[in-house]
C-alpha cells in the first residue's frame, strides 16, 4: 500500500469516526431531550393529578375557582392570570364573578367584567382555546370600542392563553385567561397543561355545585319540617282553645241547674267557639282546594263596593268589640269587575280580620276603594304593630306568622293572608303588603281589572245556582206548619238537631237512621218532603233519592228532597242539582237557611 493509499484510509477512519461519534452525540442528545420531554409530561401529569387531588378537597366553589387560578397561573409559566365564571343565585339570576392570581385585585376591578368583544367571545361561547404569541398582532385585537384595545392603565399584556371551562352537558361555566408582557411565552405543552387544569376545574365545580344543592335541598327540608311541626302545634293550640270551652260549658251545662242568664250566656260561648273552630277548618279547606287547583269561582260581573260593604259590615262588631274606628272611602262608581261575589267578600274579610287582630285598642282601619287607571284598588290601613323588613317578604306564606311558637299573643294558623292572596291571583288581580317596621302599622293593597261596562249580547248559558252571600239573612225563621218533614241522618245527635230545627219550623217531623228505613216511611206515611245528609253508610244520599225516583208516583217517588251536607263547594253544589235534589244545604245550624 502506497503512502498516498494509506492517507486516504486514514483520512476516511477518521472521517467515519466523526460520523460516528457525532451520530452517537446526536443520539445522546436526542435521548436527553426525548428523557426530558418524558420528565416534563410526567410532571405535568403529577401537577394535574395534584392540583386534582388538591380541589377534590374542596367543596366550596369560591375555593376551588381561586385554587385552579392559582395552580393554572403557576403552571403556564403567566406573569397573572383571572378565572371569570358564571353564577345562577337563589332566585335564578345569572352574574359572573372573578378570582385573580399574580396581580392584586385593583388591578382589574375598576375595568369591570370583559366584554364579548371579538378576542374574548371564543372563550366565554366555549368554543376552543386562544393561544398568542403577541396578542397585539392578532387581527381580531383593537376592533371594539371605547378602548380599541387595552384600557388604560391595564396590565401589559403580550402573549396572551385563554381556555373555556365548559361542563360535561355543554354549559360554559366560565374561563381561565393568562397574559405575558413578553411575547411567545405559552407553548403548546402550556396549553395542554392548563387544557387539562381546565377539565379538572370542571369536576370539581360540577361536584361543589351538587354538593350545594343538596346542602340547599337539606336545609330547605329542615326548614319545612320545622314549619310544619310548628304549625302542628299551633294547629292542634287553635283546635284545641275553642273545643275546650265547648266541652267545659257543655259540662256546666250538664251538671247543675243554671238560671236563664247565664244559660243564654253559655249557649253564646258555645256557639261563639263552634264558630271560630268552623273557621279554622274552613281556612283549611279553602287552602288545600287552591293548592290542589280544585277551587271554583262563580264568576259574574259586579260593583266591587257590594264586596267591600258586605266585608265592613261582617267586621264591624269585632272592631267595635276592640275599641277600634273603622273608617270607609269608597266610590260607588267604581268597577265593575268580574269576580265571585263570595270570595271577594272573603278577600276584604280576612284582610279585615287581619287589621283588627294585629291593632291595638283605639287604633285606626281604613278601607279605601277607588279607580286607578284601568284597574280598581281596595287598599285595608291598619295602625297596628306593623311588619318588619324580615319579615315582609313572607307575610303571604302559608302557615307562616312572625310571632310563632308557644309565647305567641295572636292567635289563628297563619293562612288568612295566603288564602287572600291566591283567591285575588285566581280572580287575575295582585296583593301586595307595605309597612314602615314594627310599629309602624301595615296597608294591603289589592288590584283588579275592570271589565267593560257595556257587552255584546252573549249566547244563552246555563246559570250556575248559587246563593248570593252578600244578601242579609232572613231573620225570621221560615213557616212550614202543617208540613211532614222526613229526616234522614245516619247520625243520632244531627238527626236530633235536624227534628228540633224542623220542629221548631213548625212541621211534622219523622226521622230515619237510612235510606232503607226512609224508603219505608216515605211509602207508608207519605211526607211532604224529605231533607237527608249524604254522607251514610252502605246507602248515601244520592242512592237514597236514585232509589227514591224508582219507586213511582203513586208510592210517593215524586217527593221533593233536599239534601243537606258540609260540602259547600260550586261543584258540590252542582253535583247535588244535577242528581235531582231540589235544594243543597251545607249547614241546617243556621235554621234561616232551612
């Protein structure tokens, strides 16, 4: 081999060398980098994981927002970063509120929440992530008004990262923004990064969401139960106070010879306590039909001041009784309305009661109805112990009374104000309550549409049948003398009072304890009439009358017959009519009614 031969070998060793020594460092370094790439993801995935550990901790979604804008800030390498995320408060109101990190809160606060300008609507709409490197550049920056850009006196802000935190069902809960005064600073490993803080974000928001809700759900429960066990009691004290006297002066009554005065005085406390419980239960059934929507109106046209007088004369003798002067303005030409005459009379009535109970001795009501604009108002001012700001807002809840518990000096179940309220919503009218504070007295307002004065003739309808509780009672009881009165009640003490009512009517009175014992009567000694209860056993009222119509004419099937029960609705009412009754009664005490 020459010793040209032997340089190029050499020379060509050499090179080889190189190549492969550079190829190795190549290698080497590539594997460094390839080892660090593998080392920074896995700390990544160990920041994730903490960061997921960490607001898997909390259960407080002001928390967990602050803690992601922390952890995210930190992770993307951002000189501050700001979380805004959307809010839905208690009564269903949406607003936006922020956590910062980095930068003192300042910082932001006086510029306001961001605006769907162009650069930031990507992420507030969720639509994807916004990375730049020098945001200034982007061609969507500078285009809105009043700034055209950054506000004065904001931070400088270069690169720019904003990633939408969208929940699993697709709402978006808010955003994470993050800015650089230097340009290029978030890469793509940031984006992922903080693309995964994002998801973490939003099951740990979904999870204290949920956890609120159902601490909200157990407090409200609580809430109720505590109300429904305090309206118990109450419930079973206002029950209770009228049967009591009921059952001590019937005892009296039993036990000892009374002199004339004092009888009549206990007959007066009798009935005045049988009255009030009447009431209570009446307040109760009134609120279980509007809450089932079972409730009726029988709705006509009519002056509003009939209600309202109706109301004050009903009210007078218990303001009178307390010492306090009821005062009237009322426009005779105000109206007409479409309503139920009866239950606007109840309306202003409990409204009245209302005043009266919660108005000290010489205070002051005034009922004032006038027109205002399209509608009418009936306003009840009392100068009682008035409503504290607390409590205004749930004056018309039912059973609910701002001087609850044992201690309590006002009596009643707290429904008078609810039941107004939602007979005065099914007539298309509002309630409202106003007070300056305890002391301060109280004013109800109510407002109802007026109807037209003049209407087109309307097609023939049937009428409902109904008394018209705004006209006065007669007040002598009516004459059936030489009449036979059949009584037919399952019941031995109503089928006494029914016989002494009857009676004292002056009729011929035969009682029956059922319908197979009247249907014997009625052909046997043929009465004039049968008046009977509906509610008995194996036979009721109406199969007593179906049984009745097949017996014919001449075994006395023609008899009229009234029926008599404590259902006092439209629809009972109604019911009993179409089933061939000639008169519905719901309660014979009132022997004017008979």
């Amino acid at each position: 081999m020459t010793d040209d031969e032997e340089e190029r070998l050499r020379s060509v060793t050499l090179e080889n060398a190189r190549s492969i020594l550079a190829a190795r460092t190549r290698a080497e370094e590539e594997l460094r980098a390839a080892q660090e790439q593998l080392r920074e993801e896995k700390r990544g995935l160990e920041i994730l994981n903490a960061i997921g550990m960490k607001l898997g901790s909390h259960l407080d979604t002001k928390s967990i927002v602050q803690a992601v804008t922390d952890a995210a800030t930190e992770l993307s390498g951002a000189k501050f970063g700001a979380f805004f995320y959307n809010v839905i408060g208690k009564q269903g109101e949406a607003y936006q509120l922020f956590t910062l990190a980095g930068a003192p809160r300042e910082a932001f606060g006086r510029f306001g929440m961001p605006r769907n300008t162009p650069i930031f609507n990507p992420t507030f709409r969720g639509e994807g992530i916004v990375r730049s490197d020098d945001i200034t550049r982007d061609p969507r920056y500078g285009k809105m008004a009043p700034h055209y850009g950054m506000p004065q006196g904001h931070l400088p802000v270069k690169s720019y990262l904003a990633v939408p935190v969208v929940s699993r069902s697709g709402t978006v809960l808010g955003g994470l923004f993050f800015g650089h005064p230097d340009a290029g600073v978030f890469t793509e490993r940031a984006e992922r990064l903080i693309a995964g803080v994002a998801a973490q974000a939003v099951i740990a928001m979904d999870n204290a969401r949920l956890y609120e809700s159902e601490r909200e759900a157990r407090a409200d429960a609580e809430h109720l139960s505590h109300l429904k066990d305090e309206f118990l009691a109450t419930l079973s004290h206002e029950l209770r106070t009228p049967l009591s006297a009921i059952l001590g002066w019937a005892g009296v009554i039993a036990s000892r010879p009374m002199s004339h005065e004092h009888l009549r005085h206990a007959v007066e406390v009798i009935e005045r306590n049988a009255r009030a419980q009447t009431s209570l239960i009446e307040d109760l059934l009134d609120m279980s039909r509007v809450t089932s929507g079972k409730i009726r109106l029988d709705v006509r046209t009519l002056p509003p001041a009939l209600a309202v007088e109706a109301a004050l004369d009903s009210a007078q003798p218990a303001a009178d009784a307390k010492g306090l002067r009821l005062e009237k303005i009322i426009d005779p030409k105000a109206g007409p309305i479409m309503g139920d005459p009866s239950r606007l009379q109840q309306i202003v009535w409990n409204l009245l009661s209302n005043a009266i109970k919660f108005t000290s001795k010489g205070g002051k009501i005034q009922v004032v109805l006038q027109r205002v604009n399209s509608h009418i108002e009936i306003s009840i001012a009392d100068t009682g112990i008035g409503i504290s700001s607390e409590f205004l807002p749930h004056v018309f809840d039912r059973f609910r009374q701002a001087d609850a518990g044992s201690a309590r000096r006002h009596g009643g179940l707290g429904l008078g104000l609810a039941i107004a309220k939602q007979l005065v919503e099914l007539h298309g009218g509002s309630l409202r309550a106003a007070s300056l504070g305890e002391g301060q007295g109280s004013t109800f307002t109510i407002a109802f549409p007026l109807t037209a004065v003049h209407r087109a003739p309307a097609a023939e309808k049937a009428e409902h049948p109904a008394a018209d509780p705004l006209q006065p009672a007669p007040s002598q009881l009516p004459d059936l003398a030489g009449l036979v009165v059949l009584a037919v009640d399952d019941n031995a003490d109503a089928r006494e009072l029914m016989h002494k009512i009857l009676e004292d009517c002056g009729a011929f009175v035969m009682t029956a304890a059922s319908a197979a014992e009247a249907l014997n009567l009625v052909e046997r000694e043929k009465p004039h009439l049968i008046v009977t209860d509906l509610g008995m056993p194996e036979a009721d009222g109406f199969e007593l009358l179906r049984r009745l119509r097949n017996l014919g004419p001449e075994r006395g099937g023609n008899t009229p017959a009234i029926a008599l029960t404590a259902f006092a609705r439209a629809e009972d009412r109604m019911k009993v009519l179409r089933a061939g009754f000639r008169i519905h009664i719901s309660n014979l005490n009132n022997s004017r009614s008979a």
